[in-house]
C-alpha cells in the first residue's frame, strides 16, 4: 500500500473511530445511571431489573472491544469492523432505551 493510501485508510479509519465516541459516552451514562435507580427499585423487581443491567453492561463491554479492535484495525478489515460495531451499537442503544422504559426514566 503506498504512503497516500495507507493515510487515506488511516484518515477514514480515525473518522468512523471517532463517530462512534458520543454515543458510547451516552451508553456509559445510561448504564451508570441504570446503576444507580436500581437501589431505589422495589424489592420483587430488583432481581429482574439487576440481571437486564447486567446483561447491558455485558454488551457494552463487547462494544467497547469492538472499539479497542477497530482503533488498531488494518487497511483489509477496518470497513467491516465498523459496520458490525456499528450494528452492535445500534442494538445496545435499543436495549438502554427499552431498559429506560422499564426503569421509569
């Protein structure tokens, strides 16, 4: 790959990199948050309530290695690794949003 290239690539790796910095900030505060209502939630919903924060906090750590990847990815693979982390974002900030309505937030 010549030097312009593998500029160009870096350059548009950076971007999507980038692009994806606000709303994994907002997932961190929604779940720190989620964290924080459960000590206020009664008794019976608490286990259910735990095990969905739980479970968001799960994925947002499977994003936020998705991320980690993507910041060192190659030229051959960073297009595809921004779609998927993209996707996977997508269906985290679904999931903090339905877990928002369950929360009463």
């Amino acid at each position: 790959m010549s030097e312009k290239a593998s500029e160009a690539y870096a350059a548009a790796r950076d971007k999507a990199v980038e692009s994806f910095g606000p709303r994994m900030e907002e997932a961190n505060t929604m779940i720190a948050s989620f964290r924080s209502k459960l000590s206020s939630v009664a008794a019976e919903q608490k286990p259910a309530l735990e095990s969905l924060v739980a479970g968001l906090e799960t994925q947002f750590k499977s994003v936020t290695d998705m991320l980690a990847q993507l910041k060192s990815s190659g030229a051959d693979n960073w297009q595809d690794l921004s779609t998927k982390l993209g996707d996977a974002l997508k269906k985290l900030m679904n999931g903090l949003n339905e877990a928002k309505a369950k929360l009463g937030m």
